[in-house]
C-alpha cells in the first residue's frame, strides 16, 4: 500500500513543439528543431571538459572494467530519474518494477521534493536555443523553496564538491537560456538534486548568471574543436 504521496499541482505550458527529433551518432547527441537546425546536446558540449580524465580513467582501470562501471551508473540514472518522474507525475504506482535500490535511492530525495517542490511547470521536455546553438532535455522546470527553477537529478557513488560539478551548472544555465528563449519566462535559479550511495542527499542551489560566461566559452571551444 503507497502512502505519504504527495499531490503536486502542474503548470501547462505551450512550448509550440511536442517534441523534437533526436539523433545519436559516435560523436554525440543532435536535436532537430522546428527550423530544421541540427544543434548538438548540451551534454555533448560539455562532454569536452571531462574527455581527458575519462581517457585517463579508462586508461587506468582498462575498458571492460571502464564499461561495465559506465553502463551500471547509466541504467541506474535513467531508473531513478524514471521514478522521480513518475512520483512528480502523481503517478501512483511509481515505485512499480523498479529494483530495491533504486527505490532505496528515490527514497532518500522524496523528503526534499515534498517540502521543497512546489508548482511544476515541465519535466523531460526538450528544449533549444538559436542564441547558443545548442538543445537538451531539461529534468524538471518547476518552484524550488518557492522560486521557479531550473532542477537536475543527478546520481552518485560519492559525496561531490562544488569545484568538481561546475559542468552541471553550466548544463543548469544553458536550460534556463533555453527555457527563457522558449516560453519568455525567466530562471535564474539553478537546482542540483543528487542521490549519493550510502549517504545524505545533497543539494546545490546556484544562479545562473554565475555560470553563463563559461558556458559561452565552453560552446565557443565545442565549435572551434568541430569546425563550426
């Protein structure tokens, strides 16, 4: 029997796109708009900081070890931003089909999400923008301590310092740019919500005009690394 289910209250707003066509090749992500523009994924952007140590990792531990730890964290990100999903959804069989500890891991957050999410406005929509050149799909859009927000679920093994995260604010300034260009409503908070083994939560909340100039920079270094 599910109990303890909050109810939230969900804000539609009119994108003027259900959705946008999406293509994975080796060299990353692409996202097709309504103006036939190829703009890459911002994760694919932001993949160029962390190249040289996920080379030095894969270097380190060999591939089938870098491989198979790549693949278990990825299947337990998509699970447990799944079930996030589906409990803000009011969905409630959420917990359904899911593995104990990805249960174990949404159970940990629910705490913040009930006393600190409020209106929801968007969650998994895609989003673009012409003024950066660049597409994603934004986590959720929704009130955070009272304050619209941009929110990112991410998982981890272990606790994060603020100086080893800078790309997940990027990332964060870049949907509330896109969010903005969208639907003319600005964002300037910025909110990581982090699962951590065996630990407290964690929760960074950052502005993102904070950010914004080494986003730029970083697209800047994307285009010079790709001829474009």
């Amino acid at each position: 029997m599910m109990t303890n289910i909050r109810i939230f209250e969900h804000i539609g707003i009119d994108l003027g796109y259900e959705d946008l066509v999406c293509e994975t090749k080796p060299e990353g992500r692409k996202y097709i708009t309504p103006d036939g523009a190829a703009y890459p994924s911002i994760t694919t952007v932001l993949s160029i900081l962390s190249a040289a140590s996920i080379a030095a990792w894969r270097k380190r531990v060999g591939d089938e070890e870098a491989d198979k730890v790549s693949t278990q964290a990825a299947g337990r990100g998509t699970d447990v931003h799944a079930i996030i999903e589906k409990y803000l959804d009011n969905d409630p069989s959420y917990k359904k089909g899911y593995m104990p500890h990805i249960i174990n891991s949404f159970s940990d957050l629910k705490p913040i999400f009930d006393s600190r999410i409020g209106k929801i406005y968007a969650q998994e929509v895609p989003l673009y923008s012409d003024h950066l050149g660049v597409a994603g799909r934004v986590d959720c859009v929704a009130e955070f301590d009272g304050q619209i927000s941009i929110i990112d679920f991410k998982t981890s093994r272990r606790n994060k310092t603020k100086d080893k995260i800078h790309n997940y604010f990027m990332q964060e300034s870049a949907y509330a740019i896109m969010w903005e260009e969208r639907t003319k409503i600005p964002i300037t908070q910025l909110v990581t919500i982090m699962t951590v083994d065996h630990n407290e939560p964690q929760v960074f909340i950052e502005h993102r005009d904070n950010w914004t100039g080494q986003l730029l920079n970083t697209i800047e270094r994307y285009k010079k690394l790709n001829g474009s």
